[in-house]
C-alpha cells in the first residue's frame, strides 16, 4: 500500500508544482527569446517595404539582418525540437561501438573553419579505443563543447579534446574532457550553465549565433547516455567540461 496523506504525499505535491513552475518560466524564456528576433525581422522588413513604395531601393544591409535573424530563430527551434527530442526519449538511442579518433575528427572537421578564424589551436588525446553510444549524439557533445571553447576563448587560444578510461567511485568509465585555456567561469555559475537559456553574456553569444541551449543538450544526451556531464574552472586560467560514459560492451 501507497502512502496515504504521509510525507511522500508533500513531497510529491512539491515536486509537481516545481515542475508547473519551470514549465511557466520556460515557456516564457522560448516566447522572450523568439520575440527579439522577430521584432527585428518585422522592424526591417516594414522599412524596405515602406522604402520601396516611396521608390527608394532596397537596402542590401537590412536584407542581410532579415536573413541572420531567420537564421537566429530557425537555428533557435532547431535547438528547441532535439532538446524535446532527447529529453522526452522520443528519439531513440542507436548505441555502437565507437572508434574515438574517427568519431573526434569527423566532429572536429565541421569547426574547421570556426578554428581557423580564431588562429585556435585545437589538440587531441585519445588513450582508449572505444565508447559505447549513440555516434550522432557524441559527436553533438563533442562539436557543442569545441565550440563553446572556440566561441568563449580570446583568439589564438587551445583547446584540448582528451579521452581517457578511469575508475571512478561509481566505477570504471571512458572520459571526454573538453579543456581550454580561456577566461574561465566564476564557480558560482558553472552548475547553473547547463540550465536552458543560461549564457554569462547575452549580447555575445546572440551575436555569435549561440541559442543558450548547446549546454542543455550535452546535459540530457549524457543524461540518456546514464551519464554526466560537469565543469571546472580557474578564472583566467580556463574551463574543463568532463563528459562521463559509464563503461558498456555491445551486447
Ligand atoms: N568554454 C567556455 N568558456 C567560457 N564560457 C563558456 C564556455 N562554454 C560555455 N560558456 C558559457 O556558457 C553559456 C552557455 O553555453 P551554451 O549552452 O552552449 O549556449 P550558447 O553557446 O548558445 O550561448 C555561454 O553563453 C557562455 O557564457
Ligand atoms: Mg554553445
């Protein structure tokens, strides 16, 4: 039998009315977040259509804001529907066995170009073979982290992409650390970046295309993953995200 008016009654309510209350405040943090490029899109747009009937051309410049904006929201929704995704388990995991310099280099490929245009130096380590999951959302942890390091750290930085089998105290896993050499982050906001929407300057991530949801996404696909994702940092000396897989065999 069920506990009936006991504790476990007030705990649940509690938790119920925690997650009614994140509910609220996350609808409103995606309607905020939609709501500033849009009113930009509209601003421009009713401009050049104003601009155009009174017989002066269009303004290549605000075509071009449109279409950062466009991109700023579909890139936003994107992000949105595979958080869902993730965390709802709607989108089943294909685990394989996974070759780790193969998995690293092909998601280290696609920022290329992001590297190079901050002169970054990106190194990697790889002491084990191999790590049991799904090979679309590793190589997700792996391009969201880079590029976070990439993104946050001054130019001409490095950033260090390590793989390691470890014991720890819930036993033996494969490790992925994510280490650069950048501003770091204050300790009292390193659990906190892993929250929806959550980035330590606003202005700068918008303006480098950031959704404020990269972190989230680590967070739920190691979630998925039965394991962890989690930060260290040393202010001016730069940031650590460690990735734990729990040690699996294919079946
Ligand atoms: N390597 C890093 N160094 C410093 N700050 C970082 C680093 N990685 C993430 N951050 C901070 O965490 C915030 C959240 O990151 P993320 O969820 O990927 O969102 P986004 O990159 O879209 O802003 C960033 O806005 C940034 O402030
Ligand atoms: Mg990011």
């Amino acid at each position: 039998m069920g506990n009936l008016g006991g504790t476990d009654n007030i705990d649940v309510i509690a938790a119920l009315k925690k997650a009614e209350k994140m509910r609220i405040e996350f609808v409103a943090n995606v309607s905020h977040e939609l709501r500033t490029p849009l009113t930009s899109i509209k601003g421009y747009a009713e401009t050049l259509l104003q601009d155009m009937e009174e017989g002066r051309g269009a303004d290549p410049d605000f075509l071009k804001i449109i279409l950062k904006n466009s991109n700023r929201l579909l890139a936003l929704i994107n992000d949105l529907l595979d958080l869902s995704a993730i965390e709802s388990g709607a989108d089943e995991l294909h685990p394989a066995t996974l070759d780790l310099h193969e998995i690293t280099q092909h998601a280290l490929h696609a920022l290329q170009l992001n590297a190079e245009n901050k002169h970054s130096t990106i190194l990697t380590e790889v002491h084990t073979p191999n790590v049991y999951a799904d090979p679309k959302r590793v190589e997700q942890v792996i391009t969201n982290l880079v590029d976070n390091a990439i993104k946050y750290c001054p130019t001409g930085s490095t950033v260090m992409v390590k793989w390691t089998l470890e014991r720890d105290d819930f036993g033996e896993a494969v490790f992925l650390r994510v280490i650069d050499n950048g501003p770091g982050i204050a300790e009292k906001y390193l659990d906190r970046l892993f929250e929806r929407f959550y980035r330590l300057d606003k202005g700068r991530s918008r303006e480098s295309g950031g959704t404020g949801l990269g972190l989230s996404i680590v967070k739920h696909v190691m979630q998925r993953h039965d394991g962890s994702v989690t930060a260290e940092s040393t202010l001016g000396a730069g940031t650590t995200f460690i990735c734990r897989f729990p040690l699996r065999t294919a079946p």
